[in-house]
C-alpha cells in the first residue's frame, strides 16, 4: 500500500543527499535520458573534501563540471560503459575511462567489478500504489538499485510513466528529490542520399513479419523510411527510437507475428524526441525490460526473421568490424552490437546487417587538408577495437551494395569486400591483399 506521509519522508534536497557521498565511492547512475540532472549538476561543490569517487555512466547526455573541469579530476574518475559526445572530447582530461562490455553484462557480476555503494537516477511521480516508473531505461538500472547501498531518485513529472522492468515501490529507494526539468532529447537526423541508398538495400532484404533491431542516426533512419511499405513488422530492440514510432504509426510494425512477445514492443531503453516520450508514456504496447534480457543474444534468437541494423567505423577485408574508435580514440562503444548481431544470427530465418559509408573524409596530418579515405581497408588502423568479430559478421552494406559474408572463405570476403568499396580504391585494395596473402 501507499503511504504518502511515509513517501514525504523520503523527500528531501539535493544539498541534503550530497553529503551523504564519500571518498572512494563507486557511484552508478541511470543510463542517458535516466541521469540525475540536479545531482550531476552539484556534484562538484562537493569535490573539496572527496578523493576518488567512481561515477560509472552509460552514454551521459549533459556536459557536468564534476568531469568536464580538469580541477575536479583528483576528486572523481568517470567510469563509462558507452562514451557521448561529451566525454569524447573530454577524454583527454585524464579524468574519464572506458568500460569494455556487451550491454547484455552490463548488470552483472561478471562485468561491474565491484557492488556500487549509491545508485542515481530520475523516475516518473509516484501512483496510488506507491510505485514509480523508472521511465526511459532498465538496462542495468534495477540490478544496480537492488545492489545500492543508498539509493536516490529525481521525481520528475516528464519522464514517462512505462512498464516492464521500470516500475519500482517507492520503499526500495532511500529518497527523493523533487525536480521538473526537461528530458534530454535526439534530433532526427534527417537521411542523406548514401543512408537513403543504403537503408533501400537493406530494406529490401528484410521480409514481411520480421522481428526488427535499430539504432540512432542518419542510417537506421533511412532503413525506417525504406520499411513502411511492409507489412507485420515487431519489435525487439535495445534502443527504441522515433523511426519506430513512425512504423508504427503507418501500419508496417504491428507486432503480429512475433514469436517472443507477440503484440508487445520490447526495448531496454528509449532515447528520442519528446514525441517518442509520448507514445511510450502510459502505453503498455510497450514494455522497457532489463538489458540482461532483452540483449541476451539467446533470447533475441527466439524472435523468428529477427534482424538486426548496427553501424560501423571501419571494416577489414577479413570482415573484422571497428564500431567503437579510432585507433586507439575511444569515441562511442560496443553496447549492445554482438549481443544483436549474434542473436539475430541464431534466430530462424534472421539476418544481421552491417552498414557503413564506403569513404569518409580526413584530415591529412601532413598537409591538414581534407582528402578521402576507404573505410573498407585491408588492415584495420592501428589500435583499432575490434567491435564485432569477423566469425560474426554476416551481411555488409555500403552505398555501392550489400554483401553476405556468412559461411564465406577470406578468398571471398576480400572478393566481395572490395565489390561494395568506393570504385577509386577497388585496385589499390585487391593490390593489398594480394601482398598481405589475404586469400
């Protein structure tokens, strides 16, 4: 039951839990649209009397002092699970590290070395049942709060009120903080002619009644437009986006044939516009379950026709895929990539695509112009992290085609490889392999 006068006990400021933080923490907050904004906002008026408190994060969204001013860096170290944009840039600041995962262990033992001491996040206002929603993510976020020593939650009315994993007693938190600030969101990046052509590709090699994967960008966006001519489409995803909310506002996702969850629309998180908040708030079409479920690679292969759309930096002639650096530049991260590529390779009747432009522009250090590159290449950069294996790999596709590498010799891949490169660098790559003995 409700006890409302127990619940504003709980209620309290941000000035009164901050204290509470001590030197050597491990301090683990909700995923990207999730985070603690008034907290993050004020961590760093503590770091005068802190020393080596782990914040671990997964694709933070707002730009906070506690890392992004070098002062603070003795006083915190952030530990995160997938780089934004952010930390990208503030790497170099020596205050901010990676952590190698597959999404599908971000909440396990075998990944998160050792138990947080405080877990931070936001959740929608509680009901007349005493249960919050936790809104925008389940990737880790309950494992993380059942494993917390001091749990505290930003009650805040915009974030979206959905089911699955998300729903939470309010006794199972330590506070509240009551705030109203606006979710993050993602602009719609609108599809150039590469992603249209590429998202036309891979569009036509998806069925009807497929059980459909996407992510965020220009890309998986053009592949949600080529998709609204067909039909019973479902979806089981790590991330839900807009362009999902566009299918199924056209008809073409309907969940029907699904063969896990069927008439249920599976993530374990949601990023987006303030329209996708919307059409998830309330819905119970949709269901936000924790990430050690919906990205493990046996439970995606249950989805019959699973399909799985990830992007990627750089790939060998081997089929070795770069989705997460460059070089040694850690700029993103490998989330949940082999966990769907995998699974929708062991799905019946699946398919896994892996796209990327054919060149990208680069400045030469020597001349600091702009010139082209290939992003097909014979031997991955140096340094390079090897995202998704090429024992993974199964179809590529570039502005100039798709390839299936599944089952194929590296005679082949290289082959196949070069005939989806950008026509001006097909020579000198079969040149390449020929001197590397790629065959």
């Amino acid at each position: 039951m409700f006890n409302k006068a127990d619940f504003q006990k709980k209620c309290v400021r941000v000035e009164d839990v901050l204290p509470m933080i001590n030197s050597g923490d491990h301090i683990v907050s909700g995923l990207a649209g999730a985070e603690p904004q008034l907290l993050f906002s004020a961590l760093h008026t503590e770091a005068s009397r802190l020393n080596d408190v782990h914040i671990i994060t997964c694709l933070p969204m707002g730009n906070y002092d506690f890392f992004s001013n070098p002062q603070y860096k003795d006083a915190f170290l952030m530990e995160g699970w997938f780089y934004s944009g952010h930390m990208r840039k503030l790497h170099a600041n020596q205050n901010i590290t990676f952590i190698p995962n597959h999404l599908h262990f971000a909440a396990t033992k075998r990944l998160h070395y050792k138990k947080p001491r405080v877990y931070m996040g936001n959740c929608s206002p509680v009901d007349k049942h005493g249960y919050v929603s936790l809104g925008l993510s389940a990737v880790y976020e309950k494992e993380m709060i059942e494993q917390a020593d001091l749990v505290i939650l930003e009650v805040n009315p915009n974030v979206p009120r959905t089911f699955g994993d998300t729903l939470l007693h309010y006794t199972k938190a330590d506070y509240f903080i009551e705030t109203d600030y606006e979710l993050p969101e993602l602009p719609v990046a609108e599809p150039n002619e590469k992603d249209k052509r590429i998202g036309q590709y891979i569009a036509d090699l998806i069925e009807d009644g497929s059980t459909i994967q996407l992510g965020i960008g220009g890309i998986p966006n053009a592949v949600a437009q080529a998709l609204k001519t067909k039909k019973h489409l479902g979806i089981h995803t790590e991330m839900f986006t807009d362009g999902m909310v566009d299918l199924v506002e056209c008809g073409a996702v309907d969940n029907s044939q699904k063969t896990l969850h069927p008439e249920k629309m599976i993530a374990a998180f949601a990023l987006g516009s303030k329209r996708l908040y919307d059409f998830i708030n309330d819905n119970p079409s949709v269901e936000i379950k924790r990430g050690t479920y919906v990205n493990d690679p046996y439970v995606i292969g249950q989805n019959h026709k699973m399909v799985s759309i990830n992007t990627s930096i750089e790939i060998d002639l081997t089929g070795q895929c770069c989705s997460e650096s460059v070089g040694t530049r850690q700029i993103s991260g490998t989330g949940g990539q082999a966990d769907t590529a995998i699974g929708a390779q062991i799905s019946e009747g699946g398919k896994s695509f892996i796209a990327l432009y054919a060149t990208a522009e680069i400045k030469d250090p020597e001349t600091g112009e702009r010139v082209e590159k290939s992003k097909i290449v014979p031997m991955l950069t140096p340094g390079a992290i090897v995202s998704l294996s090429r024992n993974d790999v199964d179809y590529v596709v570039t502005e100039y085609g798709a390839v299936s590498l599944r089952g194929t010799s590296v005679r082949e891949r290289v082959r196949l490889l070069i005939s989806i490169a950008h026509p001006n660098f097909r020579d000198e790559l079969q040149a390449e392999a020929d001197r590397l003995m790629l065959w």
